[in-house]
C-alpha cells in the first residue's frame, strides 16, 4: 500500500491519481505534445530494437538538452525495460517478466534479458576510510538534534565530498543510540578516488561486503567504535540510500549491530527482506526521479505490503532532471508536498529524537583507484594561515564549469577603474580595451562548493608594456605571460572562498548567493543580492586551446600575481543569444563598475564557455609594483 491508503495505480476518491499533485493536468507533465511524441517514440523503440532505442533518446538529448531530455520519460523509465523482457519473453523464462510486472518478487533468478552478475565479478577496489573535520560553514548547518529532515540536510552538506557522517543521538529514554548518514552520487565529474561511484551499491548487485563503498564505510564504524549490539539507524539518499539497504540485508552486519530503521530518499529498495525483521524501513521517490535501483523493478514492486516497511512514491512539482533527483528538492516536497511522510518517519524515529552528543565525517575511499584529479591535480602542496583557518595551496577545483563573457569597452572607462597606480594600463584591441564578466559554479573544491562572479579587465605588462604583448602571449605558457587580466570586484558565494580571495589572491572581493547552471547548452546565473541575472542559449561553438590565465589583483601597494590553469574543453561562442540585466537596487561595487563600462544591458561579443574542466590557482605571489 501507499503512504496515502491506496494501492498503487488506483485512483482516490476524488479520481486523481494517488502520487499526483492536486490540480496538476496529467496531460502536462510531458511539457507539449511534441515531447509527447517523442517519448512515444523513445517507448515504442524499446520494444522494437535496442538500436531504434538509442536514435530515440539521441532525438530526445538533441532537442531537449540533457537537463530536459530524461524529464518527459522518467516516469516510465523503470516500466520501460519490463515491457522489454515481456515482449520478447519465451517459454524458458517462467513467467519472470509477468511476475514483475505484477508487482511480485521472481521466485527464481533473474528475469530474461536482465543479467545476473557472474560470482566472479565483484565490484573491485580496496575500501578505506579517513576521519575528517568539518570545515566551519559545514558546521553551522549541522543538525545539533535529531530529526528526519535533520539527518537529510546533513546529508547535503556532504554530498560534494564523498563522505558518510556518523552521529550519536541521547533519546527521549536516556539511551544513545547511533545514525549514519550517506549521501548518494554528486552531480558533476565522477570522483575515481571515491569508492561510491563503483559498482556495489545497488540491491542484489552484490553481497555487500563485496562492494568497497560498503568496506569503506564499515570501516568508518570500526573506527568510530560503535559497541557491539548497539541501536543503529541508517540513513541514504540515493546510492547511498541503496548502500544502507545493502547493510540492513546483510546478516553478519546485522548480528554485529541492531539496525532499527532504514530510511532512503531518491532510491528504490527492490524485493530484498532486511536480515533482521524488526527493521523499519522506509523509502521516499519523486516519480519524476530517474531512481537508482534493482534491475526490473518499477514502482509498484517497491510498494509491496509489508509490516515494517513504508513507502511514498509521489509526484512532485519539479521535473527537471538532475534538478528532481537533488537532495534539496527531496527536502523541499516533504516540507510542502508530502508533510505526512515526514511526520510519519519522524514518528518512527523517535527514539533518535534527541541532542546529538558527538559528530564524526569520514572520507571514503578506494586506495586501488587514482586519486581525483589525477595526474593533473596531483600537485605538492604548502599551507597558509588565513583567518578562516590554514588554506592549502594551490586551492584544488576537481569538478567547475565557467562562462566568461568578453565586452568591448571605453579605453579611458577601464583605466579609470583600476588602481591609480601608472604602470597598470588596459590591453587594446582595435583601440578598444577588453572587460571580462567571468561565471563559475565550482561544485567540488579544496575549499568547499561555491558560485563566484568575477569582473576584471586585460592589461598589459607591468614594466615594458607593448603593443603586441597579448597575441604574444597567446604563444606562450601561463607562466611566462606578462599581461593578465586585473580582478575589479569578485562576488562568492562562501565565507571560505571570500577570504581566500582577499588575503592569499589580493582580490577585492565580497560574499552573495546566487545561483549558477552552466553546464548545459543555456546560461543562467541570478543573484538576488547583486540585482544581477546573465541568461541566454550559447548557439554553435568552435573547439579553443586549454584556458590558463593569470589574475592580478591588490594587496597594499603591492600587486599580487596569481597562476590559474585549466584543463577542460573550452569552446568560443558568439555573444548574441546571451544577455546581462542589472536591477534599479543592484548592489555596488560590482553593478557601479559595470555601469560605468557601459555593459549593464549589454550584449557580449563572444563568450568562452566550458561545461566541465578542472583548474588549480596557485598562490598569490608578490610583486614589488
């Protein structure tokens, strides 16, 4: 049964679907009635042939973009591959491929056309686990008790990281008892050195001891030392929801420690039973979320009755894929759209509901795989004091994506804007000087995720400045560059990042929120506090060489000197599709400097935009100018 009262596919009694949002159109949910059709298409192909199958999808990611692509489709995707096995099930079968579509567990094996893992094949690497210290705005968002959508924002905090938190909670009766928490799959590049991104961690994939993220995070326990016999609650959003499945399944883990509650969010649990059958188990999915789960299973096999299981499968108001599967949207649909199932898992946790006594992070990771980054990130490293703490350098971006928008603009404007100092003096192309409105949304750093906006203009050599130094060093490596471009004003979206720019880059620089998706065919950047919004299709690009750069910013009266190189594949784009708007309160100094350059409302010439690289920025060296 659903977490509503209704079997799966029955109508209520006011005859709307059980999982739909009221006064939701079923009809829309596909977007227009091309999309319709391609969706059609995409289902139909699945019956025909694999290869018919794939042109469809490709029809799909071309006129929709990948981020819309899986919205239309996602509903059925877990049907798709059963009416596959129904269609072309034979004799040899038994059945399997109507079993499932029942709803039912298969007696026996697995259903046609979908393989079983071979014993031989284990999910190979060798699982560690490293105990870590939350970095200061990390801590401020750590639940300090226990509660449902506690667990869950601790569980985005650490999802850009690959960690797993283990907490201990003091009950309403006294007793402490323990919760770990897993974050499932980041968006982004995948982390090699991060043993949740190998196989292992779906239902009945494997014997969970098999899998290094599961090695790795009983190792984590280990260490934490938690007693034999203890009270222990485990909690996943989607791979790592499929991970905590994977222990409560496992009888050797659940003799070692007493799993009392299993909740995943964004991941299907399959027809597996809990080693132990006291265990409650929950499983929350938005049906517009392309789940992770057990091969062959669809929505209505997740919902099989079951004492001590409880599962909502519900429709919620975004669509967009990855946007649905985000942990954040998950947190936001149980506040608004299914506040029952929250109160539901909260009332079962109550045992956990009290003071969290002690906190503990732990990295996970795969010794036999490369390190992320590798070999480009692999670099010696040193450490400077900052007042946030030590910064090691060169600070480490292992998975960015950016969009600098170049504009021609007044000479004499950009020279009025940098430091009155006269060796400082503005690159000119045609008589005009080049300003640079650079975007990036850096989702795992050495110093946490963060979206920065930066403004800056090209200059030229600070001793000999000559006409032809920028094409000149557009031969030469990053550096032996002598021009660069000086930062003006540099908004970010972390404390972390905000003094790092300041102290060890000398860049002026200033804490917002905004907002970033720069990874797709589409700009889009708002921010709220800045007044600022850049929005606009990209169109047709050409392929450009790696983009290494050096910044100049200020630090007293000296000039500080930063190398930044980048690995990723840069395209140029025209400007004409992407545009720059300021709001009337836009706040200063960024929105003043862009006025005075005359790009407030103004369309780029070109755009250098790169949906995916890797950078390091060294740190700032001192130059006595």
């Amino acid at each position: 049964m659903r977490a509503d009262g209704h079997a799966p596919g029955r109508p209520t009694p006011d005859g709307r679907d059980p999982g739909q949002v009221p006064g939701r159109d079923s009809r829309q949910d596909y977007g227009s009635l091309p999309m319709l059709r391609r969706v059609r298409r995409l289902t139909a192909a699945v019956a025909d042939h694999g290869l018919a199958a794939a042109g469809a999808l490709r029809a799909l990611l071309r006129d929709r973009g990948p981020r819309r692509a899986l919205s239309g489709p996602a509903r059925s995707m877990a049907e798709l591959g059963l009416v596959r096995v129904l269609l072309d099930e034979g004799p040899e079968s038994g059945g399997t491929g109507r079993t499932l579509m029942a709803g039912r567990a298969p007696s026996a094996g697995p259903p046609h056309r979908i393989r079983a893992p071979h014993p031989g094949h284990r999910a190979r690497g060798d699982g560690a686990a490293e105990a870590v210290e939350l970095v200061d705005q990390e801590k401020q968002f750590i639940a300090t008790a226990g509660s449902f959508l506690g667990f869950l924002r601790n569980i985005e905090v650490l999802s850009a990281g690959g960690r797993i938190l283990v907490q201990n909670v003091r009950g309403p009766d006294g007793i402490v008892r323990y919760v770990v928490q897993a974050p499932g799959i980041a968006p982004g590049r995948p982390r090699n050195d991060s043993p949740q991104y190998l196989a292992g961690t779906r239902p009945g994939a494997d014997r969970a001891a098999d899998s290094p993220y599961i090695r790795s995070v009983l190792l984590a326990l280990e260490d934490y030392g938690i007693p034999r016999g203890a009270d222990l609650a485990l909690i996943g959003h989607r791979e790592g929801g499929l991970a905590m499945l994977n222990l409560a399944q496992d009888e050797e883990f659940c003799r070692t420690y007493r799993v009392t509650h299993v909740v995943a969010v964004g991941s299907r649990g399959g027809h597996g039973r809990p080693a132990d059958p006291r265990t409650w188990i929950a499983g929350i999915t938005n049906q517009y979320d392309v789940l992770p789960g057990q091969d062959g299973q669809d929505a209505a096999s997740a919902c099989e009755p079951h004492p001590n299981r409880y599962d909502v499968d519900y429709a919620g108001p975004t669509r967009a894929v990855p946007l649905c599967q985000m942990l954040r949207e998950y947190i936001e649909h149980l506040r608004t759209v299914v506040p029952g199932a929250r109160e539901a898992v909260d009332t079962a946790l109550t045992p956990y509901r009290g003071p969290i006594v002690r906190t503990q992070a732990y990295r996970l990771k795969d010794r036999a795989r490369p390190p992320e980054g590798y070999p480009f990130l692999t670099l010696p490293t040193g450490s400077i004091a900052t007042t946030v703490g030590p910064v090691d350098v060169p600070v480490r971006y292992s998975d960015s994506s950016a969009a600098h928008l170049c504009f021609p603009v007044c000479a004499d404007t950009a020279r009025g804007l940098l430091p009155d100092v006269p060796w400082l003096t503005p690159s000119r192309l045609g008589g005009r000087a080049l300003a640079v409105l650079s975007l990036h949304e850096h989702r795992r750093t050495t110093i946490g995720p963060y979206t920065e906006i930066a403004l800056s203009v090209l200059v030229d050599d600070l001793w000999r400045p000559g006409p032809y130094d920028l094409a000149a060093d557009l031969l030469r490596r990053a550096d032996l560059r002598r021009t660069g471009r000086h930062v003006l004003s540099v908004a970010v979206t972390s404390e972390e990042a905000r003094v790092v720019a300041r102290e060890i880059w000398g860049q002026p620089a200033m804490r917002t929120t905004a907002e970033a998706d720069l990874t797709g065919r589409e700009i889009d950047v708002r921010s709220r506090d800045l007044g600022l919004t850049v929005r606009g299709p990209l169109g047709p690009g050409i392929r450009c060489p790696e983009a290494d750069w050096v910044l100049y910013g200020r630090r007293g009266e000296s000039t500080v000197r930063t190398l930044v190189r980048a690995r990723g594949r840069l395209r140029l784009h025209p400007g004409t599709g992407v545009r720059l708007r300021l709001g009337t309160a836009a706040a200063e100094p960024l929105a003043g400097q862009l006025r005075r350059l005359g790009i407030d409302a103004a369309r780029p010439l070109f755009v250098l935009a790169c949906p995916r690289f890797m950078l390091h920025r060294s740190a700032g060296a001192v130059l006595p100018r």
